[in-house]
C-alpha cells in the first residue's frame, strides 16, 4: 500500500505577500466604494442636464448684470467651470491657489454664496490676491437654482451647456483639469 503524498493532499496556501495584496485591493475598493456613495449622496440634489438660466451681477462691476447664457457666448466652444463658494467657507480658502490657478488657464465663474455685498467680496478677492471677479449670491438664489446647498461646489459645464460633472467638497487642480478634459471631449 502507498502512503499518500502529504504535499499533494494539504491545499497550497497563498504567500503572505498575496494575502497582504489581496487585502490592501479589499481596502482599497471599499475606501473607493465609500468615498462614491458619499459624493454621490452630496450630488443628489444637484442640477442636472442642460444648466439653467441665472442672472449675476459681478464684484467688481456691480450693477451690470449678465445672464449665464452670455458669459458661456463669451467662451464659445469651451467647457467651463462654476465654483461656488463663501469668503467664510474654510475649505474654500484652502482651495483659492488651485482656482486662482485654474481662473488663469480655463473660463472659471467663481459665484460668492452669501458673501455679503459685492464691496465686500471684490476687498476679499484684492486682499487675498485673488484675479476673480465672483459674480455675486448673496441670497443663495443660484446656488439653490443649481441645487447647491454647501461649499466649495464645482460645476462644470460641457460646451454645449449640459452639466458634464458636480463635485463638493476639497478638489485638486488636476482633477478639475481632467474633469474639464472629459467635458471637451463628450460635450
């Protein structure tokens, strides 16, 4: 009689170096699982489709109103961005070099929620160093138009018009620019 092959019969064990793999892909994919549903839940509210129609007024040339239509005719053919955000928003201030950064390369409309009067935000924009000039919510009314409800917010709108993507919260320079990239490309 032939005794059985110990080896052939104990089932091969992965290497600790595969188990450790699979357990960080395991992390990772639920991290990434959570960090969705998370976005998507703060996007659920927000506009979709084609952007609707707003009226501004800007900071520093207060008392000229223009409508989104019109700035978008301004940049004809481009996707653009609208962020919305506070002079009071913390997150926002850590934000201010990367969209100071992205206003000088892309057509940024940066909308002031509830920032108090247009003097107000132009002295915030001249003190912080910032080249924007935010058109001015100081109701909340666009923002609510958009179905924006905290900041920072970024729209970003394909040529056509359509919302290609909504995002909340603390975003990279990068990301915007790849988010700007797919809107050229789909729009």
């Amino acid at each position: 009689m032939q005794e059985p092959n110990e080896s052939s019969s104990t089932p091969s064990r992965p290497s600790p170096w595969r188990r450790r793999a699979r357990s960080w892909a395991i992390n990772i994919a639920i991290l990434f699982a959570a960090f969705l549903a998370a976005h998507l839940w703060q996007t659920r509210n927000m506009a979709s489709g084609q952007a609707p129609e707003v009226q501004f007024e800007r900071a520093v040339t207060a008392g000229n109103s223009q409508t989104l239509t019109q700035w978008r005719q301004q940049h004809a053919g481009e996707p653009v961005v609208l962020y919305f955000w506070a002079t009071w928003c913390p997150i926002c201030k850590l934000e201010q070099g990367s969209v100071d950064a992205l206003v000088q390369k892309y057509p940024v409309l940066p909308i002031a929620m509830q920032s108090g009067p247009a003097s107000t935000v132009a002295a915030y924009e001249q003190k912080s160093g910032l080249r924007w000039n935010s058109a001015m919510d100081p109701q909340g009314d666009i923002a609510r138009t958009f179905g924006v409800n905290s900041t920072p917010s970024f729209i970003i709108l394909a040529p056509d018009g359509t919302i290609s993507s909504r995002t909340v919260g603390l975003t990279s320079n990068w990301g915007l620019q790849l988010r700007l990239l797919w809107a050229r490309i789909a729009g």
